[in-house]
C-alpha cells in the first residue's frame, strides 16, 4: 500500500501515519518526491481495515494499493526512474555507464593495464573479481582480499569507481571496505540472507538476474535488500539457462524493456556471461543498448587467451575500444546523452 501526503503536510501528521503504520507492525519507506511525500507501506500481513483508518488521518491525500508481489522496485510505488549515484558517475539518468574490467583480478599490473584501456576507451567503472564463484572446486577462485586491494588501488589511480563480487554474508563488510558497488552474482540472487545483509549497508548493488529466475523472482530480491533500507538497486540481466548451447546462456533482450516498465530500478546488460563468446559481445551490447539499458558489464582482458577465467568471452583491450566507439555512435543515434 502507498500512502500519499498532502503537499503541505506537517511533521506532526506525518509522525502520527508513521506510528499508526507501526502499530499494525508494518514498515514504512518514505519516499520525497518534488511535489509530494509517499509512505511505501510493505510487510507480511495488511489489516484490512489500516487503508481507510489512514485514509481518514490528517495530512493524507488518498491511500494506493500496489497489486504487484514485489512493492519497493514497482513503479507503482514510484512513478519516476531512480538513478543509483556512485561518486559522480550516474547510473540511469539515461545516459549509458560502462563497466569493464577482467573476470577475475589476477595481478596489480594486469588490472591496471586494463583499467587505463578501459577509461581512456570512455569506461567509468572498473570492474574485477576477487571472490569467484566458481562451478568447479578445482578452478580458480580469486584472490581473495589481497585482490580487493589491489582492485581498490587501481581504481583510486585511475580516478575509476570499482565493482567486485560479494559472495558470503561475513564477507559483505570486508568487500564494502575496498568497493564502490557490490556485485550479487546469478548464483546467490536467491541468497536471502546476503541480500538483507546488503541491503543493510549504504552501497549500490548491483543484483544480477539469477540463471533460472523470472523476472518477477528477480523484483523480488531486489525488495529483500530494499527492504532493509538500501535502494540503490542497479539490476543486471546477464543471461538465463535454456536449452540452447551454442552460447554459453541465452540474452534475454527483452527482459530489459520489461524490466524498464516494471520497475523504476536501473537495469543494465552483461553480455560477456550472457554469451560465452567474445565475438557476441560488440553485437550483444548494441542490441541492449537498443533495447534501452543503462549500462553494460563488459569483461576485458589484455591477454584473454592467458586469462585465469572467462578468457573465451572477454575483450581484447582494441576490441574493447572499438564496441565503445560504436556505443557513442549509437547514442547519438538514439538522442541519448
Ligand atoms: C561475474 O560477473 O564475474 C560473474 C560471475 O557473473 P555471473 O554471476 O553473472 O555468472
Ligand atoms: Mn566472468
């Protein structure tokens, strides 16, 4: 349910909505707009005679239901697009952010190698994992913390905002410590306890869309970790499992549109896990630009054939530039900032 004030509502009022929304121990999420103030009401059980009785306070305009499973990320709750900020790169304003980086973090000279590829070819965040969550034991894992590290010191000397993968509750404060943006990966989408523990902490997410999820059951993580107080949600269509094989997963383009009108989270497109191959991923990355992403996650490494993991799908450094400059193309194409 959505409470929407009047325009001129005062302190007091307001307060008296909230204490009546937590006496039916319900939570509210308050949101100020321009020219009203709306209180997201969610929680397990609505009293069905709480809408009238808040209709009927002082200082409440009208009373909404949202008919949808997941309340926080639908636009009914908010008409207008969020744009998640990180520093002064802003992620759904309409404009297009890149993120690239190497799969996995394996070395202070290959990160920075790439991440000065990466920002001279117009990225603006550097992306790199050091946690890997890996579908074999035997392959390898990531660097752990000394990776953080080096992914954080690369960042700051390259002026790029950072995004790695948080795996495990316990590791959700370490990784915060070094990065910018945290990553939940297709595997832990439906890790509920990682994403309330996130959504716990003042740091954009990004919440990539589980492997086998619907749309909707991806809405609805991203409302467990809103729904412990972080709304700087950045969604991520990478891809789901169907019985094609040619690509490694198959691109759900129109996922991105769906979500887009869902929601007023920012959506953006991993074509690198999406395919497999890194010859899908110039064609792949127009297409979501196409189909309206807010930004791409795009792996790049100097040296794929080397690469500890994911060498088959990521860029080459000139392959890289080369998609980014096409990007700026289409942009322009599209009247896009
Ligand atoms: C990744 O981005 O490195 C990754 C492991 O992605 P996904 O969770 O989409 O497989
Ligand atoms: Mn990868």
């Amino acid at each position: 349910m959505i409470v929407i004030l009047v325009k001129n509502v005062t302190d007091g009022q307001m307060d008296q909505v909230l204490a009546r929304i937590a006496e039916a121990h319900l939570t509210s999420h308050i949101s100020k707009g321009e020219e009203t103030t709306v209180i997201g009401v969610v929680g397990a059980h609505l009293p069905p005679d709480l809408p009238d009785a808040i209709e009927r306070l002082p200082g409440v305009s009208r009373i909404m239901r949202i008919s949808k499973s997941y309340k926080l990320p639908s636009r009914e709750f908010k008409p207008s697009n969020t744009v998640v900020e990180v520093g002064d790169v802003r992620i759904g304003d309409g404009g297009l952010v890149v993120m690239a980086g190497p799969c996995s973090i394996e070395s202070r000279e290959q990160l920075l190698a790439t991440a000065l590829a990466v920002k001279k070819a117009g990225a603006q965040v550097l992306r790199g994992g050091a946690f890997k969550p890996r579908t074999s034991p035997y392959s390898f894992r990531g660097m752990g913390e000394e990776g953080l590290k080096i992914l954080a010191d690369v960042g700051a000397e390259t002026d790029l905002k950072v995004v790695t993968e948080v795996m495990t509750i316990d590791q959700v404060e370490l990784v915060a410590q070094y990065a910018d943006i945290l990553q939940i990966g297709t595997r832990n989408m439906q890790n509920y306890q990682l994403l309330e523990e996130v959504g716990r902490i003042d740091r954009p997410c990004v919440l990539k869309r589980g492997m086998s999820a619907t749309i909707e059951e991806w809405l609805l993580s991203a409302e467990y970790i809103m729904g412990k107080g972080n709304k700087q949600v950045i969604l991520c269509e990478r891809g789901i499992r169907t019985f094609e094989t040619a690509t490694r997963n198959t691109l759900d383009l129109s996922s991105l549109p769906v979500v887009k009108r869902m929601s007023h989270l920012p959506v953006i497109c991993d074509p690198s896990h999406a395919t497999g191959k890194w010859y899908l991923v110039p064609p792949m990355s127009l297409a979501a630009l196409g189909a309206g992403a807010d930004g791409l996650l795009i792996e790049v490494h100097p040296d794929p054939d080397h690469a500890l993991c994911d060498g088959a799908q990521s860029l080459t450094l000139e392959n890289f530039s080369t998609l980014m400059d096409k990007l700026v193309a289409m942009m322009d194409l599209m009247n896009r900032p």
